[in-house]
C-alpha cells in the first residue's frame, strides 16, 4: 500500500506540474463543479489492520493484513467553490489474520484466526478543495462514519473455545485523507487515499475471563487505508 501511495503522489505531481506549465489553457467540464447536486461511484483497494490496547503486561497479538476491495457510489452537496458535503455508501472486503502468543496455546492451529469482514460503509464527509488550476484540483477530505459489519458473529453463542473470534457489529469511525479532481473531457476522475480509524471498541470477549484469546484485552479499535478512484 505505501508502493501504491507513492505511485499515486508522483502521478498526481507530473499531471500538476504539466498542468501548471503547458501553454495549453482549455478547461474540461467547466461548468461542472457549479451543479448544486453531482452523483458518481468509486471502486478501490483497502488494508486493514487492528489497534490493541491492553490491561496487562503481555505479548501483542499480531495483525497480518492483506489487501482488499472497496466499490460504493456517491451524492455530493455543493455548498460553495471550496467546500462540499459528501455521502459515500459503499461495501468493503476485508480480510486480517490474527496471530496470538499466550504461552498457554499448546497446539500449531489455535493461535491463529482469520478474520474475514465485510462492512457496509456510510461515511459523511466535509471536503475541502482548493481553486481549480486548469484541469485539475487538490482537495482534503474528513469526517465521520458507521461501519455495519456482516461478518460479525457478534450473536454467535460459540466463543474462541469452539474457534469463533467475535466482533461487535456496529462501528463508529472518523476518516481523513486528500485526493486530486482531474477534469478530463467527458467525466471527472479523481484519485484519493483516506485514512479511517475506528473509536468504538470491536471486541466481543469470550465467556472465559481468563480465555488467552480476549482476557487481556481493554481495547480493539480497525484502522484501515483506502485508495479510492472516484468517476462522475
């Protein structure tokens, strides 16, 4: 995700810098940003890992994180030349495996769990664009959001003693990022990275208070990395 990052700042930067320089001037979609009211839809790529905070001295459980997909649509407000409002539903896939090392496991399988989820997104969010120079415009973006998790098992009645690691099925999050309009001559493209990070506490706790799974656990928070590529 930091190739990606990097790879999505030098494009950004050549496209603004050949923007800035050419001696062409002729703007794409102009009049598009003074609609009150634009709809579009993005599709991406995610990671996704876990913060723990714990109430003991222990050994930190593990996140391995793998790559996933987000693709959800999106309403945007227009409020003035700098400032709009945005609502963006979306589905994301995520996949993390858990790696625990109380030294009470004794078989190979036990400490480790997949965590499959797939949250239904629904951020809202204010964005903050600059003036738009030429084809293009940088922008910053943050706000809040509620993550709806499918795969919870937060209801599921089998705790990590019968191999089910449970999540809470709501998740109250605030997201951050920046991105870059380019005005292209029949849509609007725009990539973006975006942070969200979770402030409600996941963790469902096993039945066992001492389960070396959840007991030493005080805290379970998702942060995950979003690059998004946005077509209106």
């Amino acid at each position: 995700m930091r190739t990606t990052f990097l790879i999505l700042v030098c494009l950004t930067g050549s496209f603004a810098t050949a923007q800035l320089f050419t001696k062409e001037r002729l703007k794409n979609r102009e009049n598009f940003d003074k609609q009150i009211l634009t709809f579009g839809f993005y599709m991406g790529l995610n990671t996704y890992d876990y913060k723990f905070d714990y109430n003991e001295i222990v050994d930190e459980i593990q996140t391995e994180t793998t790559v996933g997909f987000n693709v959800g649509v999106l309403s945007d407000l227009r409020i003035n030349e700098y400032l709009n409002l945005r609502f963006e539903p979306g589905v994301a896939f995520v996949q993390r495996n858990l790696m625990f090392t109380d030294p009470s496991f004794t078989a190979p399988e036990q400490p480790i769990r997949e965590v499959s989820s797939t949250y239904i997104q629904l951020p809202l969010l204010l964005k903050v664009s600059t003036k738009r120079l030429n084809n293009w415009k940088p922008f910053v973006i943050g706000g809040a959001s509620y993550s709806h998790n499918l795969s919870s098992n937060e209801d599921n009645p089998d705790d990590n003693s019968a191999g089910q690691f449970r999540q809470t099925t709501g998740v109250f999050n605030y997201e951050m990022g920046l991105g870059v309009d380019i005005y292209l001559p029949y849509f609007k493209f725009t990539p973006s990275i975006r942070g969200v990070f979770a402030i409600s506490d996941e963790l469902v706790r096993d039945e066992n208070p001492d389960s070396p799974y959840t007991g030493s656990v005080d805290s379970m928070l998702s942060r995950g990395v979003f690059l998004n590529f946005t077509f209106q």
